[in-house]
C-alpha cells in the first residue's frame, strides 16, 4: 500500500507545501500554514 502524502495549504493566499512550515514562502504570512488534506 502507498503511503499517502499531506499537503499544507496558506489560508491566506492558497499556497501548497509537501510539508509544514511556520512561515508562507508565497505571502511571507506567519501561522497561515495548516494540514489541507490528503493529496493523491
């Protein structure tokens, strides 16, 4: 079976991310990083 991989999501500018960061690289925005769901 093949492990399913989370992305992260800015809230404020849309954003994507493999991982969790605490700061978005896009919008610079600090906390804004959270887990959007299982990507296929």
């Amino acid at each position: 079976m093949a492990k399913e991989k989370i992305t992260y999501r800015c809230s404020d500018c849309g954003w994507t991310s493999p991982k969790w960061v605490g700061q978005c690289r896009e919008c610079g925005a600090w906390g804004t990083v959270d887990q959007a769901g299982q990507a296929s």
